[in-house]
C-alpha cells in the first residue's frame, strides 16, 4: 500500500521506556448522523481526537504520535489546528480505506522506531482512557511483547442462534470487552501485518494472535468510552467532568 505522509517526521525519541502511538483518525463515523468527521465534535470544548491526545500527552511515556487521517480531511486539521498538532508533536500521515490500512501507514511512519520498541494502536475516539491504565498495559506489554487494554463482561450472556426463539446462559467469567490502546513489539506487529492476506480481522490483537503469539489481557477502567454514537458524547462529557473532578 502507498501511503502519504502529510508532514515530515521530527525527530523520534526513542528511549527505552517511551511508547510510540499511532492513532487511526481517517474513519467517517457513519453512525455518528453527521457529514464531518465525528473527531471534530466538540467535547468540554475540544474536538474529541484533541482530547485524545491531551489525554495520551499526560502519560510521560507516550512518544512520538502519529495520526493517519483521510485526505478529505487535511485542510480541516491544517487550517484549523496546525499550531496545537506542533505543539503536541502529533505527524499526520494520509490513511488508508479501511482502519487497518491507516494502521499500516502509521506504521510505515515509524521508520526509526526501533523493532524491539513498543507501539500502541489507539482509537482516536477514545479520549477518556485513564494514565494509570496507560502505564499497566505498557508495563504488561514490555513483559509479554503484546497486550490489550479490555474490560470485564459484568452483564449477563445470553446466546441465541435460532433468530432468538431460545437462548442460553454463557459463562462471563472468561469475557471480557477489547478496547485500546493495543501494545506490541513493533517487529511482532508488523509481522502480523505482513502476514495478513485480507482475511477479516476486527483489531490488531487478533492479527498478531493469528501469527502465533499470544496477547496478554490488562483490565482497566470501565469509561475508556469510545465515541461511536451521539448519545456517547453526552455520556463521556459527563465521565470527563467527574474524572476532572476526582484526584
């Protein structure tokens, strides 16, 4: 895949202990019921993917970021937000189609992070993630080489295959909800991107699981929101002022 970069890399911090994050923002949010992007909404004030990198920026050990996002959207980021993506140190590179093809571009970004670096795969949409979490699932990473922020199923299971004329009960001991960031050896994961082959996969955890290694689960806090509907941005205004307000 051909990826273009929207601006020249800065020079990478590449200490031992920083993350590198690249952060898919080239979706269109259809059911979010609006024709811009849903990142542009405004959450406490700030569009939501500025409150996502607020948010990673807090944790020290995020490094470089990088954001792959659609070409329709450039003008939007560059007329409206070039001072904040500066100061940030946020590089925009242009995405792909489908999020995993803008997760390839990021990657290809990353041309002097080293293999044996972490990188973590974070919803641009999730502006809530809390730093402790951030700093588990790093740490459970650096361990194991790859690890997921997720969160535990407290809801009943049920199961129904018959169109819901029946159903059962399902164990939720072992389920838990994936969410990001996703962290990985940079080399494992472009392992697993090298040997995808278009076969279906609904996050990076299930490529690199598909490649042989196994991905380490880290349960964090239940409002890592991700914004997909109009209803979770009143919901994560709300989570946002009682997280402001809590030490």
């Amino acid at each position: 895949m051909k990826c273009g970069t929207s601006c020249v890399l800065s020079a990478l911090d590449v200490s031992p202990d920083k993350v590198a994050v690249i952060m898919p923002a080239a979706g269109r949010g259809r059911r979010f019921e609006r024709d811009e992007n849903k990142l542009f909404a405004l959450l406490d004030g700030k569009p939501i993917w500025l409150q996502t990198v607020l948010r990673l920026r807090s944790n020290q050990r995020v490094g470089p970021i990088v954001m792959p996002i659609s070409a329709a959207d450039e003008s939007s980021f560059r007329d409206g937000y070039d001072d904040q993506l500066q100061q940030l140190d946020v590089q925009l590179v242009t995405g792909g189609k489908e999020r995993i093809d803008s997760v390839q571009c990021g990657l290809q970004a990353l041309t002097d992070w080293p293999d044996d670096g972490l990188v973590a795969i974070h919803d641009a949409a999730r502006p809530l993630v809390r730093s402790a979490d951030l700093d588990q699932v790093f740490d459970k990473a650096a361990l194991c080489g790859a690890a997921i922020l997720a969160v535990p199923v407290t809801a009943t299971v049920k199961r129904s295959s018959d169109g819901g004329l029946s159903c059962r009960t399902v164990d939720r001991s072992e389920l838990s909800l994936a969410a990001t960031p996703q962290v990985f050896r940079l080399a494992l994961l472009r392992q697993a991107y090298q040997r995808h082959r278009g076969r279906p996969a609904t996050d990076d955890a299930q490529l690199v699981a598909r490649s042989g290694h196994d991905v380490a689960l880290v349960h964090g806090a239940s409002d890592n929101l991700k914004v997909t509907l109009p209803t979770d941005l009143v919901i994560a205004e709300a989570i946002l002022k009682i997280q402001n307000e809590t030490p």
